[in-house]
C-alpha cells in the first residue's frame, strides 16, 4: 500500500479516528491492521489487555510512583543494574523522562518485573502478529515506561514520543482505566508519521 504524506495542518483540518479493531481480530484482519499502521501511522487495538491485569498493573504503578516521589534523590546515588529496586536513591533521570507541566505529569520509567512483565507478555499475544507484519526485521524494546497525568495537568503540545534513528520506531499506548474526553485523553495526527510529513 502507497504511504499517505500528510502534513499536521491537514490532518487538523480533517479529523479522524484510528482504524479501529478488537484484540480477538488481530490475526483475522491483520492485512488490514498493518496497511492502517502504514498509511495512517495509528491503529486502535481495543482489549489488548484484560480488565483485570490493567487494574493490578496501576495499582502496582501508583505504588511505584509514590515510593520514587517519596525517595531521597542525590548525583552521587545512582541507581545501578546490580542494586535494581525501588526502595535504592537514584537521579531522577533514572527514574523519570522529561515531560512537560512536571508538576502534574509524571513519565515514570519502568523495569520489566512481575506485574509489567505479566502485561507485557498479554499485550503481546494480541500484539505480535502486528508487529512481525510491520517490522520484518524484528523488534527491539526501546522504552518502557508510564505516562501518569493528573489533575491540573496542562495540555502537551504536538510531539512525537521518540524520534527514529536507523529505521521504524513504533510506540504502543496501554491505557490502564477507562479514558473520557474530559480526561484529556492522547490524540495521534494519522498521517504525520512519514518521512515527507510537513
């Protein structure tokens, strides 16, 4: 399928949703998953993960986040490979990513143990055959991570998460409670996804 170039001013003038797909179709529209991937850069997975994974994996987030908040931060406490936990003193680099309006908005980086693993390995029974479609080379985890926003959080302006160095990066968003308008949910601008994107 022929990549649609957009640019962003386009896609605002015209607004649309993400090709939209249940997890249990994954493997029955999977031609039609990938060519959405490719030419609107987006697909909307519903299901992904159960209800009840979704709420253990928040609480043990909220959990986290607390615990990395509460936590004295020193330059000379770096959190190493060989002392992983969330109870060791680290720079808060290692714990979070920059994101705009801080105060309200946490980027909490995380590491695969039980409960992301066990996500992790749910979303990926629904998610594999997608990702083995669009990325014939294989896949690499870059970043693990979640995006906690609260109350008072002003809105982000237009962005991409990561920037593609050496071929296709692809980001999956897990939302973990159900998302309403007034929440600010993440809006995607299908087609800025190119190369030849404005």
């Amino acid at each position: 399928a022929a990549r649609r170039s957009a640019s962003a001013k386009e896609v605002r003038q015209e607004p649309s949703l993400a090709a939209e797909f249940d997890a249990s179709q994954t493997r029955q529209c999977l031609q039609e998953m990938a060519s959405a991937v490719a030419d609107d850069g987006a697909v909307c997975l519903r299901r992904a993960v159960s209800v009840a994974t979704a709420q253990r994996l928040a609480g043990y987030i909220d959990d986290l986040l607390k615990s990395r908040l509460q936590a004295p931060v020193s330059a000379s406490d770096v959190l190493h490979l060989d002392q992983p936990g969330p109870d060791a003193a680290a720079d808060r680099k290692d714990w979070f990513g920059n994101v705009h309006s801080p105060d309200h908005r946490h980027d909490l980086l995380l590491e695969l143990d039980a409960p992301v693993r066990k996500a992790v390995a749910e979303l990926l029974e629904h998610l594999a055959p997608l990702l083995t479609a669009v990325a014939n080379n294989g896949v690499l985890l870059k970043e693990l991570a979640c995006l906690i926003s609260d109350v008072g959080a002003e809105p982000q302006p237009w962005h991409p998460d990561n920037l593609a160095s050496g071929g296709p990066l692809y980001t999956v968003f897990v939302a973990l409670q159900d998302v309403t308008m007034d929440m600010g949910p993440t809006e995607l601008l299908l087609g800025s996804h190119t190369v030849e994107r404005d």
